[in-house]
C-alpha cells in the first residue's frame, strides 16, 4: 500500500467526478465559487491527515474488509463518526469553517467523498459511495454570532444554544438505513440489493429494470441509539419548571449516552428538514470559568478585586487570624435588609453551606434549617448568590426530585428532574419546613437522610401497570434549605419530635432569630429607618463584596480539594463524643460527618488545602451557639453567649469573631482535656 499522504493530492480531482446539485452558496455574506469549493475539499483532506484521522480510517477499513465475505450480501455501511475542531479548520481555511457552520450536511458529504477517494487510493478495495456514512461531531466556539436567539432555530447551518436538561426520554431506537432487493426472480437485475439511508429515502424503492417495487429485509435493518431531551435557559428555572417552556432536542448514537438530568450544557445544534425538534452535532458540559481552568490543569484567576481589598485590609487589622476573613465575608450577606452585626450565625450557616459545594469531591453539600422566623427574608435573599437556585413549590415533595412518565400518542418514557435535580450545585429552597414535616416518605426526607434519590414512579405505575426497568439512584447534589419556627419545650417532649426530627435531618439549625436585646434594637431601628446598604460604614473605607464576586470568589473556593488533618478531626471527635454524653438525645448520629463538611468549607473560604484545628473550632462554636439557643447553656463551655459586634463594619465584626473564637477555644481546650489548642499557633490564608 502506497502511503496515504501521496493521495492527497489526488482527492480533488477524484471527488470533482461527482455532481453538486448546488454549485454556488452564500456563506454568510461570502459567495463559495467552484474555486473555493474545491478548497474546502482540499482542507478537508489536510485537517483529516495532519489529525490522523486518514490512518486510522484506513485501518478501520482493513477490518471491513475482512468481515465482507461474511456479511457483504447485507451491504453494512462503513461508519465514522470524526470530531472536527473549528479552530484547527479555521487554521486550514477559514472558507471551510464557514461552510461547515452554514452547510454542516453537505460538508459532512465532502467528508465522505473525500473518504472515499483515500480508501480506494489506499487500499486494494473497490467500494461504492453509498456504503461509506460520516458522522461528524462538532463543538462550535461561543462566539455571539453562533449563540442561539429567539429566532435561530428558524436559520439553517450549525449554531449554539445554552441551557439545563430538565427531561429526557430513556434511550430507543431509531433508523439508520435499510436494505431492500427486487423480488422478480426472471428480471434481468440478478435480484440486486440497494441499501438506503434511511434520511434520505422520500419515495418507494423500485428496480431500475422493470420498475417493480422492491421488497425490504427487515431483519437487515440498521438502527442507531437516540434519546429526546428539553432544554430550558437557567433562568427559566426561577419560574415553575415546565415542558412548554423547553426546547426538545435530538441526541443520537454516542451523545445520548451519559446525559445527566439537571446538568447544565452547552449544544451545537441544527434543524434538520422534516424534523420539529433540533439535531444536536455537539455537547459540553458547562461548568463555571474557575472550575472548568482547574479541572484543565490550569492555574486559577486571581481573586476578584473586592476580596483582594478586603483581604488587605483584614491583613492589618487581624494578622494571623483563620476567622477573619469567613467572618467579614459572611456578615456582607444579605446586607441590604439587616445590619451587618445581626443574624451572624445564621449569615455563617449560609456562606458554608454555599462553599461546601465542591467539584472535585463527591460528597454530599452542607444542608441549611434556619431556626426563626426573622430570617427568612434573609435566607430567601441569600440563596441568590447560589450558582443555580431552585425554589421547591410542589408542597409536600412526592416528586422533589423528579418522575417517570409515559407521553401516551408516542409510547416514549420521560425522565423529568424535580427541583432536587435541577438545583444541583445549588440550592433548593424548599421554604417552610412545616410543609413537609409529616411526610416522611417523601424524596425530601430520603434526600436528607440518605443523601440519594429515585425518581417517583407512581404516574409510570398508573398508566403501565407495572415498574420502569433499571429505576437508576441519584445523588442529592443541592443544597436543602428551609426555615421552620419550632420551640423546645421540657415540659411537653411529645412537642419537641418535630424540633429532633428536622436536627436529625439537617444537622444543627442555624439560629435566624434575634438573640438579645441590642440586636433586636438594631434590626428594628434598620427596618424603620429604611437605612441604605452603607448604614454603619465608614464612607473612605467601604469594604463591601458584590454579589457578582462573591459568586465568583465561591466559584474559585468550590474548586479546591481540601483534606482534614488528624488533630481536626480528633477535636471534632472529642467534642462529639463529649456533647453526647453532656447532653443526650440532642446531638444526632450524623452530627460528626456534617461538622467535618463543614469544617472542610471552612477551609476552602480561608484558601487552606487542609482542615485545621481552628476551622473545626469554628463550626464547634456554631454548633455550642445553636444548643445552648436551643436547650440552654452547657457544661463543657461557659454560659456566656459570644460578644455581639459594636458596629456593623466588617473589620469590627472580623476582630470580634477572632476575640469570641479565642475564648472559645480556651473553654473547649479546658474541658475537653485533649491536645493544647493554640488560636494563633498555625498558618494562616494571608500567610499562605
């Protein structure tokens, strides 16, 4: 065999032999003559050599050859699927990128072509054009003229589109080709077999000599894979989730594989003719700009100018401190409808919760109980700095995270995400917790308590009579949040179910309720006042975060991998067991894999890659602050509630954090009686 590349040269010629219905096209206001026609069949050639994709076409070819003296009556086609990067064509000839974008399904017929000329070229074989079928993959770059508008599904050629998959059809079946021979014993033709492509057949097959009706092999029909998926913007999501508000898309042969309900995607796309439903020729998982440079191996952007400010600032007035930072950062949350100096637990339960969420390791994110009626309004504004936000209407939550259902004209079995689903690396905000307390089998609670859940089945049961077959687990991949208003009672223990019951689920709450006297005046004269986001700041020296880079400063923490050291998680340990003991029946099993989750996103606020003692100590001191709100002080801590900030700047509420965590640790390192717990003894973010 002759080497491949002195064929290349003999492409264009071959392929000229061809017939081109069209022999001009527009390409974007560019006019394709013959001249660059015959270009675009030349790059063709040179991007399918300089990737190698040639070589192993050919070796792909020599296997099918050896297989035709088995299978060569049923004429199986020869299939490639080829990725084509639009940057390395562009590189080639920009007129070629034009033309693939404008007319991918021509394109992809010059690739057959030109295919077709390199294996006869190449190989000892004589095979027809018709038996050599093309798929190409292609993932367009995000450049404005190629992203999807209200009105590019009407345009033909390839263009992008951005959304969430919120259902899709369990994988079937469709028609690639089929073959079909001439049933006249005597005609003349020899009873000759024709496949035919099944998107191309648009009348009855006949015999070219008597032009009677050919006769199919129905046994000899090639089928593909495919799956039906609806694609919504993200931030349809706000609204109720619906089928109407999505676009259905095609996924065939090896995209419809793997597709993940609730994932967030990136399509290349095009409308086929005949078809009312887009094609998609490409897919990406979307994931945010700080997390897709860190799973690349890039180096990740510096932090967004705000926090670097901060960061300065907290460096001189707080040096060497782990708390500074989560605590100037977390009392910025919601700042607009509470001082910064109020709701401090709660803000801290939040900013864990939203940095919990990481990327690169499974585990289940940090759920959220606010504890209080006072903040609700803060929870609900909060969760807006989320990278997706879902809020759960469906009252007791049968079908939170999604169900099967059968579409009764066309028999196909839909997988819909409910709203666990569909917040994924988010937050579900469920609410008022009361709406879902007495039914405990519903997905929420197998949510909470199993960190998994199932697509509800019971609309598939009642139309079917029976079970979806492979009912596949999903993990719970949202944060949970809801608020409730529940009082502990000695006195009534019957009352108090509801309270142990919603800790054993979420863990410790999060106290959202005014705790004294002074914060109660606060919050009361900044409701009345109506006081602008600045209230109690000093005008020169305004350290406020926006919302825009605190989502961005979380996007960079979620992408850190963080390990616990063995003195943290001895602390914590101790600290379970002791508080157990001190105090039972009110601190759960499962309170010891929550504080470490958050022990962890602690870490990943303070830009540690390992958990330390101060960061367990910091969610133990959350932890004391909400049993002692909730069933009174305890004996391994002093009784003093922590020392409220003076003033609402961040730098006051930072030192002040620093000061309360101090004297924690020195009451915890007393009475626990473990290792010496020194609050300034480590290495710290600004260090780092």
């Amino acid at each position: 065999m002759e080497n491949i590349a002195l064929h290349i040269n003999k492409i264009h010629s071959y392929v000229g032999f061809f017939s081109i219905d069209i022999a001009v096209f527009l390409l974007e206001g560019m006019e394709i003559s013959s001249k660059s026609y015959a270009a675009v069949e030349d790059a063709i050639a040179c991007y399918l050599d300089i990737h190698g994709i040639l070589k192993n076409i050919i070796a792909s070819t020599k296997t099918y050859k050896e297989s035709l003296s088995e299978q060569d009556d049923l004429l199986m086609p020869l299939r490639f699927t080829i990725e084509v990067n639009l940057v390395d064509l562009t590189e080639i000839d920009v007129v070629a990128t034009q033309f693939l974008r404008r007319e991918p399904h021509l394109f992809c017929k010059l690739v057959e072509k030109v295919i077709h000329c390199a294996i006869n070229n190449g190989l000892d074989l004589e095979i027809e054009l018709n038996r050599i079928q093309v798929t190409l993959r292609v993932d367009l770059p995000s450049f404005p003229d190629s992203m999807c508008s209200s009105t590019s599904h009407l345009l033909p050629g390839l263009f992008i589109m951005r959304g969430i998959l919120i259902a899709v059809t369990t994988v079937s079946k469709y028609l690639l080709s089929k073959l079909y021979y001439c049933p006249i014993l005597e005609c003349t033709c020899g009873g000759s077999r024709e496949r035919v492509d099944a998107d191309c057949q648009r009348s009855e097959q006949r015999c070219p000599v008597t032009n009677f009706p050919k006769n199919e092999i129905v046994a000899a029909q090639e089928t593909g894979d495919q799956a039906l998926g609806v694609i919504v913007d993200s931030d349809a999501l706000k609204l109720k989730p619906g089928l109407s508000r999505g676009i259905t898309v095609y996924f065939r042969d090896d995209l419809a594989m793997g597709l993940k309900l609730g994932g967030c995607y990136q399509l290349t796309v095009t409308r086929d003719r005949g078809m009312t439903s887009l094609m998609a020729w490409g897919v990406q998982q979307l994931l945010p700009e700080p997390q897709s440079r860190l799973l690349s191996g890039l180096r990740l952007n510096q932090l967004p100018q705000s926090i670097q400010t901060l960061v300065h600032h907290l460096s001189v007035n707080c040096p060497r401190s782990s708390w500074a930072l989560f605590a100037a950062l977390s009392s910025q949350l919601a700042h607009q409808l509470a001082p910064m100096n109020c709701f401090l637990h709660l803000k801290a339960g939040i900013l864990l919760s939203l940095a919990s969420q990481c990327v690169k390791q499974e585990q289940e994110p940090c759920h959220l109980l606010c504890l209080g009626s006072d903040g609700v309004s803060v929870v609900a504004e909060c969760a807006r700095v989320a990278r997706r936000l879902v809020a759960a209407t469906g009252g007791c939550g049968v079908a939170a995270a999604g169900l099967y259902r059968v579409d009764e004209p066309s028999g196909s079995v839909w997988l819909e995400a409910g709203p666990l689903m569909l917040a994924a690396g988010g937050v579900c905000l469920l609410g008022d917790w009361h709406a879902y307390e007495k039914h405990r089998t519903s997905q929420i609670f197998n949510a909470l308590e199993n960190g998994e859940v199932c697509l509800d089945t019971q609309e598939y049961k009642k139309t079917t009579g029976s079970m979806p077959t492979g009912s596949p687990v999903h993990p719970v991949e949202s944060a949970i949040w809801a608020t409730c208003n529940y009082k502990y009672n000695r006195a009534r223990k019957n009352a108090n179910k509801a309270l142990c019951t919603a800790i054993e689920l979420f863990g410790m709450p999060f106290i959202g309720s005014c705790e004294s006297m002074e914060e109660i005046g606060d919050f009361t004269v900044f409701k009345l006042s109506e006081a602008s986001v600045n209230s109690g700041f000093n005008a020169k020296a305004n350290l406020l975060v926006s919302e825009k880079d605190l989502r961005e400063f979380l996007d960079i923490v979620s992408s850190k991998t963080v390990e616990i050291s063995e003195s943290a998680q001895n602390l914590l340990q101790r600290y379970f067991v002791d508080t157990r003991r001190a105090r039972p029946g009110c601190l759960p099993a499962a309170a010891i894999k929550i504080m470490t989750a958050l022990s962890e996103a602690h870490a990943r606020i303070g830009l540690r890659d390992e958990v330390i003692e101060n960061d367990a100590l910091f969610v133990m001191a959350l932890y004391e602050e909400a049993l002692c709100a909730i069933y009174g002080p305890s004996m391994l801590t002093d009784s003093r509630p922590p020392k409220r900030p003076k003033t609402a700047h961040p730098i006051d509420i930072a030192e002040q954090t620093h000061e309360n965590i101090t004297e924690f640790a020195i009451s915890i390192d007393r009475n626990l009686k473990c290792s010496s717990i020194d609050a300034g003894s480590h290495s710290n973010w600004l260090e780092e």
